[in-house]
C-alpha cells in the first residue's frame, strides 16, 4: 500500500517485536470493515442491533475494569521531566521504551495485527497530520473508521513523508496493574497497553490530537485545543464562529449540536456543528484565527442524550454507530441509557455488564462513562465547512466549566491576555469521563490539563504568544457557567437551546452591538442585555445568574496562587499580572 521507507522500516520494527500471526493494512474500504464487522459479531465482541432501527449498529461491552481514562496511567515521555511539566505523569523515554518493549514482546503472536492510516483533519489540509495505529483490536479499527479519515487515501496523501505519528496499541491482557498510554512527543510517538477503552486507545482522538498536536503546535505556531466548533447564523444569512473549552462531560456536545427556541428559529437562526470537542487553531492570511475539527466522528458520552437535551446528536446516533457499555433492549434488539427517557423500557434488559436488569435495584443500566462512536456526517446540524481545508474564522472563544456558586453565568475579558488569564484559572467539578472522584472541584486550564502534552506554563506562554499581533482581529474571549445553582441545588439557568440567548449576546460583543457593564471579573451584561422573550425566568434568578459572590471570589483567588505555584518559574509574568489584577479589583 505504500513505498515509504520510513513506514516500513517503523512497521517492521514494531512486528519484529510483537510477532503477529497476521498483518493486515487496513484500506479503509466498506468490503474489508464489513468482513472485520461480522467477524466481530462472529466472536461476540460486537452485537449487532436491529437493522431496520438501527442499520449498521452495533453493541460492544469493554473489560469491567477498564472503562474510562486512567490519568493515573498515562505518561508524558520526554527527555527533561521539566517539560512535561507538574500537571503531566512523566517519566524518562528509555526507561519507558523498555518497559513497554517487555510488556509487548510477543503480545500478538496469536492475533492479527492491523495497521491503520489516518489522517486527523480533512486530506489535504494545509490544518491535517497524518498517523498510523497498529493494533490487534478490531474494535479500535472500527472506531478509528467512524473517527477519522482512513485507508489508501491517507498514504497517498503522506507519500514519501517521514512527518507522521507513530501508534502501537495493545489490547494485551487488560491488567490495570501494566496499562500504560504513553506519548513520546519528541519522537512523535503513542504507544497504549492493556486497555482496551475508547480515549485510551482511539490514539487519533486525545492521545494525538491534543497530546501529541498540542506539542507539535507550541512548536509549529498553532493550537490544540479541547474544543467545540459552531456557526451561529442570523436571520440575514451571516454564519459568525465560536470555539469553546469545556472538561468532558460539561456540555460540549450539548452546545455544538444546540438547536434554537422556537421563537429564534421562527426569525430566522440557526445553529450548525463543526465539531463537538477538538479544534485546531492556525493565524489564516488575513490575520484572523482559523479553527478546524480533526475528526470525522464524535465519541459522545451516552448517558443524559435525549430528545430533550441533544436531539442532533440522538439523530447521528441512528446509523453506523458502535455503542459502548449502555443497556441491551433484548425484546426490540435496542439500546438504551440513563435520561434517554423517564424509564427504563419495560422490556427484557441487560445492564452494561450483560446482566438482567430492570432499573429497579437502584443500579445505573448503562456505565456513567458509557459512550457513542457516530459518523458527523450523520448530524442534523453538521457545517456545510465541516469539511472545509482552511477551517472557519473565529468571532470569540469561550471556556466555561460546572461551577454551583462562583462562576456568574456569563463574562467577557477585558482583552486577550485577560482571556488567557480566565483560561488558565478555569475550575470545573470532575465528573464520571475520568477515574477517579467525582464532585470535587480542580483547576482545569483551557479544559486541557489532561490533554497538554508540554509543560502547562510554556502552554500559556503559548496562548500569550498566538494573541501577538492579532490586534482587533483577535476572537474575543468569554467565560459561561450554565451549572449555576439556587438554595435548593437546582440549576437556575435552563440550558440547553437556551444557551443561545447568550451566544448572541457574545455575538454582540464581538461586533459591538450589545452592552456591557464592567465588574470585577470582566465586561457583563446586565439583564436587559439577554433576550428573555419566552423563558420563564425571573429577574431575581436573573441577578443570582449574573452576581459576583466577592467573598467567595477571594477565595477562589486564594486557590489560584496555590495552582500557580506549580508552574513556578515558567508561569508567565502577565499571568501574574493579571492574578494581581484581579486581587486589586476584588479589593483585596
């Protein structure tokens, strides 16, 4: 399938090590994935659903104990620890390399290895990088198939190239104890073992497109970033973008597929998806900030996606999709989730485990982190630019995370170091996307501290940098907290299509038309500022929505010297400026 000495010399390398009893190049056509399909129904590691429902569907369950991210198990494989930094695992490339070489040796001398081309970003793109993953899992195959760009194409695309990323997967024994995803960043390099979870071993999703890329970015004078792409299109037929930040779990998805109250649909908006969680930023020739999606499919968390939260989503989940570890509908060969509706089907069930269930012992049917792999193109709402080579202008950016108390529910930054600072201080409650404890509150700059493959401080000495130059062509930049609230623990805000009230008034702010009165944190609007037409919501929950708790914000800024003492001497100095600031604001 290619001639590129550099390919086949790794390739080789790599088989000379795990000692397959079968190579197979994966193609990317639909004859070779649908005998890799029925191979996989054949061995029971997939289930197929019901083809009039849902045609070419299908089920998988993962290993018990291996069904989320393990941070505590991913490295950052560099030759100085210093530059992966205080907020990555690290540890020293040689050590590491053998380490994983013993764990690999012979691992797949009874299993088939495949060799998957890709390419994160559409072929072609000035914005694309192109990786192989070896692995024996088809599962992964298929996954990568719905994920990314594959096949022939993408080594025609690479031709003599030695500028790709390098993946070895193993699914090995599935032992906790030895699951390492490790990334090489200077040797442009992934290699995962034992695990057999999709963001752990889809190496084109966080492993190369934010860990990898981030590093290759910082380097090539672009971003990575954990972020969602959307066009917001007014009534007289003007598409304007926004890329935003959220940690996993906090409404990404939600928020790239919203679709508009009925009364802004009846003037005339509308809403349309580019990506729902990575985006790749590059300065374009006029000067602005160009984002792109890499990927071709969206890897969504299934639990709370409904009819009423996310119907664009539910949609793109009808055909050509793989579910994993949600609830099996025996009686209509279906599936089902937690929110997907009030009840639980009263049908013959199995829980993710395989189980009878009947949602009657208290116990979730479907994992908390149980997940969808869709093709976009399946996505009501999908861009007419979704797969555009150069990407789409970005008018703002937005971070947000789930705050109860702290967060208002909007704010603008007074500029783009202002905006580098909100980002690099964002705080969100963990949820069920890692493991680990869920509820408790961390820092989570720029929603990437998992994802940032380089020491975070030379990351936001990064960020500071990209805004050099941009002048008034610079996105705007805004922080949103839908999570917000009231006495009773209940969320004020509605959310959802809602949200889009807000977009607008961003929108505003980006081309000058919506007010604004200055706080302590940055620029906000006041009540009359956010079209309320048609919501049941009070002024007063209004005002809670819009307050700045200064007690609490004293705090939280208590909270930020501690999290910025880690950077320590690489925290860039206008981020302690902005620190100070912000004190001096507080009236601290």
């Amino acid at each position: 399938m290619t001639t590129n000495k550099q390919v086949l010399n790794w390739i080789e390398e790599i088989k000379s090590l795990v000692t397959p009893k079968e190579v197979i190049w994966i193609d990317g056509s639909e004859e070779q994935l649908e005998k890799l399909r029925q191979e996989c129904v054949e061995t029971g590691e997939l289930i197929r659903l019901n083809q009039e429902k849902l045609p070419g569907c299908y089920l998988h369950r993962s290993a018990q104990n291996d069904v989320a991210r393990v941070e505590g198990r991913t490295f950052i494989c560099c030759r100085d620890k210093n530059d992966a930094g205080p907020t990555n695992n690290w540890e020293d490339p040689q050590v590491m390399y053998a380490r994983l070489k013993e764990l690999c040796s012979g691992v797949m001398k009874d299993r088939t290895m495949y060799i998957i081309p890709y390419s994160m970003g559409p072929i072609g793109s000035p914005f694309s990088k192109i990786g192989f993953e070896i692995t024996d899992s088809k599962y992964v195959v298929l996954n990568m198939a719905i994920m990314a760009r594959i096949g022939q194409k993408v080594l025609d695309q690479l031709g003599d190239s030695n500028d790709f990323v390098r993946g070895l997967h193993t699914t090995g024994s599935v032992d906790p104890e030895n699951r390492y995803i490790c990334h090489f960043p200077e040797d442009n390099a992934i290699w995962s073992v034992n695990s057999a979870y999709g963001g752990n071993v889809l190496q084109g999703k966080k492993c190369f497109a934010l860990r990898i890329a981030s590093f290759q970015g910082r380097n090539e004078g672009w971003l990575a970033e954990h972020m969602l792409i959307l066009g917001i299109r007014d009534p007289k037929g003007n598409t304007r973008y926004i890329a935003a930040a959220f940690p996993s779990a906090c409404g990404k998805t939600n928020l790239s597929m919203l679709i508009p109250p009925k009364s802004f649909l009846e003037k005339g908006y509308s809403v349309w998806t580019v990506g729902d969680d990575i985006a790749w930023i590059r300065k374009g020739e006029d000067g602005r900030l160009w984002a792109v999606n890499p990927e071709a499919g969206f890897f969504g968390v299934a639990p709370g996606t409904s009819e009423k939260s996310n119907p664009n989503a539910l949609e793109a989940t009808r055909k050509n999709t793989i579910f994993t570890n949600v609830v099996h509908d025996l009686t209509d060969n279906t599936v089902w989730w937690e929110r997907m509706t009030k009840q639980p089907p009263a049908h013959e069930l199995r829980n993710w485990k395989g189980e009878p269930w009947d949602g009657t012992d208290g116990t979730p049917g479907a994992h908390p982190n149980s997940r969808f792999t869709a093709p976009a193109i399946n996505c009501p709402s999908i861009s007419s630019e979704f797969n555009s080579p150069n990407g789409v202008p970005l008018d703002a950016i937005i971070f947000g995370g789930r705050r109860a108390k702290t967060a208002p529910l909007v704010y603008q930054s007074f500029d783009w170091n202002h905006g580098v600072f909100v980002g690099s201080v964002m705080g969100s409650e963990t949820t069920a996307a890692a493991t680990g404890q869920v509820g408790v509150v961390r820092h989570d700059p720029m929603a990437m501290l998992p994802f940032c493959g380089y020491h975070m401080g030379d990351y936001f000495a990064h960020w500071l940098k990209m805004g050099e130059g941009l002048g008034e062509k610079a996105p705007k930049i805004f922080n949103v907290n839908w999570f917000r609230t009231d006495d009773e623990g209940k969320f004020i805000w509605p959310g959802f299509g809602d949200n889009l009230r807000i977009l607008l008034w961003i929108l505003g702010r980006c081309d000058g038309s919506a007010g604004a009165v200055e706080t302590a944190l940055g620029w906000q609007p006041s009540t009359s500022d956010i079209c309320l037409d048609g919501l049941d919501i009070t002024e007063d929950e209004m005002n809670t929505l819009l307050s700045i708790d200064k007690d609490l914000w004293k705090t939280e800024v208590e909270g930020i010297h501690k999290f910025y003492e880690k950077f320590g001497d690489r925290l860039p100095k206008e981020l302690k400026a902005q620190l100070a600031a912000l004190e001096e604001r507080l009236g601290k």
